[in-house]
C-alpha cells in the first residue's frame, strides 16, 4: 500500500469580503516533491480561468494514470510508442442522487508507434481496454469512462 497527498493552501487577504458571492478561490496544490500548482475554482464558480480547477485536474489524472497504464503494457509487449497525445474531455451534470458531479470522462488518445513495431487496430484497443480495465485513478471513479482511441495509419 501508498499513500500519496498534496498541502491544500487558501488564505483570506486582509480586509478581504467574504461572503458566498465574493471571496478569493485561488489556493496553491504543493506536492511532496516541491511542485506547486496554482489552482481556483472552476471558472463556472467564480474561479481564476488560468488556474487549474479540481474538475480540469481529475479528468488530467484520470488520462494521465491511463496513459502511463498503456505506455507500461505497450512496452512489455515490446511495441515502441513515438508519441501519446490525449484531448480528454470531463461532463458536470447531475448524478443519480442529483448531485454535481464529474459523470463522464472521454479520453480520447492518439498514439504513435515505430514502423518497426507497426500495432493491429485489434491489438491497439485491446491495449487500451486492459488499460482502462487496471488503471486505478479510472478504478476509484464513478464516472463513466469512455475510450476513443485514435491510431493514426502510417503513410
């Protein structure tokens, strides 16, 4: 078993309003490692757009956790991965209490192999499903996670 954590850090600036319509979300993620991420709200509720939202971060986890997934079972079968590029995409909406939450996740990869270790279509989303199947992050959601993999054809 790991444990794994961050230092959530908020602080109300002197003199500052705060009530529900008006107060600072902006707040900073330190990691143990000494990363900081600079992070708000979700601009839907009143936060920093260019700070990261929990919302953006839990879709980035969950596509990153199933990218390091993939990459690791595409190298035991020896494929030799060039490039992975994920657009993924999180869905707000009302769960089946009624409550907000994140309901869906699409990632939506496009990987890159060598040419000389070309990947039947077949082979590529069975990657990706065994991925999807052991990712943990995925694991521990109740979203839905959707899976549309891209595998570009070489020229």
């Amino acid at each position: 078993m790991a444990e794994h954590g961050a230092t959530i850090t908020w602080h109300l600036a002197p003199r500052a309003e705060f009530t529900v319509e008006h107060y600072n979300r902006d707040h900073e993620w330190t990691f143990p490692g000494g990363e900081v991420v600079q992070a708000s709200a979700s601009r839907d509720f009143n936060g920093t757009p260019s700070r990261v939202s929990p919302e953006e971060a839990l879709v980035a986890s969950t596509s990153s956790c199933h990218m390091l997934t993939f990459l690791a079972l595409a190298a035991k079968k020896n494929y030799r991965v060039l490039s992975y590029v994920d657009n993924p995409v999180g869905m707000l909406a009302r769960n089946d209490n009624g409550d907000q939450a994140i309901t869906e996740i699409s990632l939506r990869p496009r990987v890159v192999f060598a040419e000389e270790t070309p990947v039947e279509e077949d082979d590529f989303n069975t990657l990706h499903q065994e991925a999807r199947r052991i990712c943990f992050v995925a694991n521990t959601l109740n979203a839905t996670i959707k899976l549309e993999p891209v595998l570009p054809k070489l020229d």
